[in-house]
C-alpha cells in the first residue's frame, strides 16, 4: 500500500476486507451491479477491489432511477431474492424523480447500527426521552431514528399524525429531553411556540437533532435553533439509498463520516478524478460514497451530489475519522450564477438567520434573458422595511450581490415538515 493510498483512507485495515467481501457477493448475486461491472471489464476472476477502487464505475442516481422504470418496481439492484426483503420506503424526490429502496432484515439492522452510533456521539442515553416530530410516511429517516432509539434502550415517542400544536403539547406534557426532526420543523415549532407563549427554552429538551437538509452545520441556523429551545442542536446526514452515513461531534460545525461502514472520496464535480488533499488535508469537490453493510441493497462509488470539504486533520474532539468541517455545503447542483458570482443557498440561509425578525423566507433566481437575478421574500416581526434594508446591505458586503427583497405578510410563505423547498429558479423576461 503507498503512502498517497494510506492517507486517503486511514481505516483502510478495517474498511478493505469489508468492501471485498461486499464485491465479490454482489459480483455473484445482484445482476444489476454484475452487468455494470461486466461492462467495465470485471470479471469473476477479476472481482473489485478496495485497493483498486478508483477503477470500479461510479453509481449514479439516474442510473438507479432508469432501472427502476424499466425493471419496475423496486428495480434490479437487488443481492437477496424478492422473498427475503421486509421493508421498503423511498427518497422523497426532491432532486427528481422518487426511488424505492427495498431492505432485508439483516440490511435493515444494518441501518439500525449506524443510527445507534449516531445517538451515541450525541450523547443520547437511556435515561432521555426522544421526541420524533415527524409524519412517518415512506422516508425512512423516520423509521430508522424510532427503532435505533428502542434498540439503544431510549423511550422514543412518535409524534406522527398530530398537528404542530399537539406536539409541542406532548413534548412538554412528557417531559422529553430530545427532539428529533428537519431544522426547517424545529424552527416551526419554535414559531408556534412564540405564538402560543410556550417556554422552550424552559422545558426539559436539552438536544435536538436535525437531519434531511443542511441545518444545524449552517452557523446561524444553528444558533437560532440553539436559542429558540435553550438547547445544543447537532446534525445527523443520511439518505434513504446510502444510509446514515454523518453525525455532528460538537466541535464547531464538523460533521464526520462513519468510516467503518463507509467509503468517503471527493471528485471533482462534474468530473472523474479524485480530489488530491491541499497541505492541510482538505478535499474540496463532490462526495462520493460506499456504503459496507447494506449487501441486499448495496450503493458502490456513489455520487451524492453534494458539494463538500473533506478534513483529514486532527479534530479536537478526538476521533480519527474525516470530517466536513460545516456539513453538506450545498448540493452540487445547486449552485448558480448571478450576475458572475457563483451563489449556493447554504450560504444564503446563513445570512439570512443572522436576523432574528426574519420568521421566513423564500428564495427565486429569476432568469431575464442571460442575467439571472437573486429575489428574496421574507417575513418579518417589527419593523420589516428596516430588516428588509439592513439584510440587503449584509447580502452585498458578504456576497457583493444585490438582491430584490420583498417583504410578505405573515402566514403568506409555506412551511415545512420535510425538506425544505426554499429556492427555485424561474424563468421572466423571455
């Protein structure tokens, strides 16, 4: 093993026979993998392996939704017969078209691991109660978070079916100490809260963790979310075809891999080659992952689409795995161009939450024949002419834009429970 090898992948001793194990089983079981590598010019003599991973061909979601439609329903990318898989859920589509994802028993369990690594790095116990603020519809996020909580011996609480009210009538009735949901939820709650004159700082939540969209990683949100229940907020990344694959450590905004049961690279975006570390060991470009134990449903070399910073030095919490100082920045598609500056709308919300009399907002890129322009709606407590000014001059002086911004009555913008859908792009002036 070389030296340039070593350092890009340091748990490579515990990583490497997991991922042959993995490829030799998937090459002689999941015709879907076994056809693409075939094509590459794999063979059963000629299996992938982890030390020549940069040889295996990238998994993309197209791919994965391609097979679906043709191979319908659940697609071809399948280890187990059709018999011994117990659940399925799919992706909630907001980057297209939805895909569903089968698990086995031992796959699901799998899932249920990563999860329980997930609270314990947050410092979870068995003596919190876990308040989940979710519908427990078909994203598995939610199911996932419910049932690793039971198995680490933690009360968990679904809070599926009831209005936002009675959540936070239940979270303060039950005493809960954990709050599980999007940041975009939690920031609702903290509004009807305010509303309803309800103290959450006051109550007994002393976590909350946040997943399916950059969040508690975005130093505003972040100290919004911390302010608005009195409590220490922490992100969690994951996706129903790769699984839970991040946890926040508590230094900061650093987010790090599970590197025992995932493979981390960062490729150029757009592009094929690896990202080479700078002198401090950061990769900059989009996330690549492998996921080791999910054999029934297995994703190799799989290009997320997220934009990240891969950090290999030393965290000051100690762990030895890799981290994303900041989280997901954006996803790599995301980003736009408007009037020559390259915009991600991480970076907008960042911004955005530095004003605590902004309740909501929405953003649009409007496109008038080649220029595109920036249009912010926002709602806002007190005076909101002056927010609306005060938060146009910070826009310029940190991204040297100029965006329209346009104040809204209250209740006008939407809400969310999942994943927020904050920016579009439109089209005017055509």
């Amino acid at each position: 093993m070389n030296q340039a090898f070593d350092s890009l992948f340091p748990v490579a001793g515990e990583q490497r026979p997991k991922f042959d194990r993995l490829a030799a089983e998937v090459f002689e079981r999941n015709p879907w993998y076994a056809a693409k590598w075939r094509q590459a010019g794999f063979s059963a003599s000629r299996l992938p392996t982890f030390d020549h991973l940069d040889q295996v061909p990238f998994t993309l979601k197209s791919e994965l939704v391609d097979d679906q439609l043709r191979n319908g329903p659940f697609g071809s990318n399948l280890t187990a017969a059709r018999s011994d898989y117990v659940r399925m859920h799919q992706t909630s589509g907001t980057t297209g078209q939805p895909l569903r994802w089968l698990d086995t028993a031992k796959s699901w369990q799998w899932w249920l691991d990563c999860w329980k690594q997930i609270y314990q790095a947050a410092g979870v116990t068995p003596d919190d109660r876990v308040f989940l603020a979710f519908s427990f519809g078909p994203f598995i996020g939610f199911w996932t978070a419910f049932e690793a909580a039971t198995q680490a011996g933690t009360l968990a609480l679904p809070g599926g079916g009831l209005s936002t009210e009675q959540r936070l009538e239940t979270i303060l009735q039950t005493e809960c100490t954990v709050v599980v949901c999007t940041p975009t939820y939690a920031l609702r709650l903290a509004e009807v809260a305010r509303h309803l004159g309800v103290d959450l700082p006051g109550s007994a939540v002393r976590l909350t963790l946040h997943a399916g969209e950059p969040g508690a990683s975005v130093p505003n949100v972040k100290a919004r979310l911390e302010q608005a229940f009195g409590a220490r907020a922490v992100d969690h990344v994951g996706a129903t075809e790769i699984g839970a694959w991040g946890f926040s450590c508590g230094i900061d905004t650093n987010l790090h891999i599970l590197e025992r049961e995932f493979v981390a690279e960062v490729v150029e975006p757009g592009g094929e080659q690896r990202v080479t570390p700078d002198e401090e060991g950061t990769s900059r470009g989009e996330l690549v992952l492998s996921n080791l134990g999910r054999t029934g449903s297995p994703l190799i070399r799989y290009r997320t689409g997220d934009y990240v910073e891969l950090c290999r030095r030393p965290c000051a919490c100690g762990r030895a795995t890799a981290y994303l100082p900041g989280g997901v920045q954006s996803r790599v598609d995301d980003m736009v161009v408007v009037r020559g500056i390259n915009v991600y709308p991480s970076a907008i919300e960042n911004l955005v939450r530095e004003f605590p009399d902004v309740v909501e907002f929405q953003g649009r890129i409007d496109k008038r024949e080649e220029m595109a322009e920036l249009v912010l709606q926002i709602e806002a407590d007190g005076d909101a002419v002056r927010v609306a000014k005060e938060l146009g001059d910070l826009l310029h002086r940190n991204l040297s834009l100029r965006p329209q911004i346009e104040v809204v009555p209250p209740g006008t913008l939407p809400r969310y429970e999942l994943k927020a859908r904050r920016f579009q792009i439109g089209e005017r002036g055509r």
